[in-house]
C-alpha cells in the first residue's frame, strides 16, 4: 500500500464525536495527545470535555472507557500520569485506530499532537508543507 504525503499539521475528523480538529505532527513524540478540562474518572470510565479552539471557548463533552494510564515525559521534561483512550481518525483516506493520551494544552498552539505510534505504516511527513489532506 503507497503511504500518504501528510505536511507539519493536518485536518484530521474523529467521527464518534463528529469532530473535525487541527493536528500537529510530531515524529519527536511517541504518543499523541488532545486537548481536554474537567476530566474525571468513575472506575473505568473517564468524562472530560475535548477543548476544540485555542480559545477553549468550543468544546464538546465526551466520555469513554479508559484504556491504560501511565507515567508520560512531556516537551518540558516533567513527568506525569495520563489517561489513554483509543478512538478512530480519518486522515488523507486512512482511517485508523490510534491510543491518544488526555492532556491540558491549553498553552500549546495545537489542540491536538499526532506522535510515532499514530503515524507508522501509514504516512510520510514533508515538514516543509501543512494541510496537504
């Protein structure tokens, strides 16, 4: 299968929640992140609200199963625990499972990160171009 030419960001839809974001694609990052507030866990579920604008004046609500938590090493060095869940995104006609941590990024200009693990086997980056899907 030829892989996808996919710039520095991307549009990406997540169709459970009838979302359509802007990412940054991050090879330097293992895992990828979304901007969320309020997230609470109850056992194996997790509510938190996903912060659509940099503003975090658009949002939705969601709530998911969890799928692991574990110990994350942010840009700045400091570690802590998040929560993963898995969901489906359709970038550039791929449509695929990714595990996304729950993060605050509000001071990131990016609502969401696209790292490695959601990449492999299925896009090229060209880091000198964006919005190419």
């Amino acid at each position: 299968m030829d892989k996808v030419i996919i710039g520095w960001r991307e549009w990406i839809e997540i169709p459970e929640w009838n979302v359509k974001l802007k990412a940054k694609i991050d090879t330097g990052a293992k895992s990828s992140s979304i901007d969320v507030k309020d997230l609470r866990r109850e056992g194996e579920q997790l509510f938190f609200t996903v912060c659509l604008s940099r503003k975090r004046d658009k949002d939705i609500e969601v709530t998911s199963t969890i799928h692991r938590s574990t110990l994350v090493k942010s840009s700045n060095g400091i570690s802590q625990e998040r929560h993963f869940i898995k969901l489906r995104m359709i970038m550039g006609g791929v449509e695929k499972n990714i595990e996304v941590s729950l993060a605050c990024r509000k001071n990131m200009l990016h609502r969401m990160l696209l790292g490695r693990e959601a990449l492999q086997n299925d896009f090229l980056i060209d880091s000198g171009l964006d919005h190419l899907t």
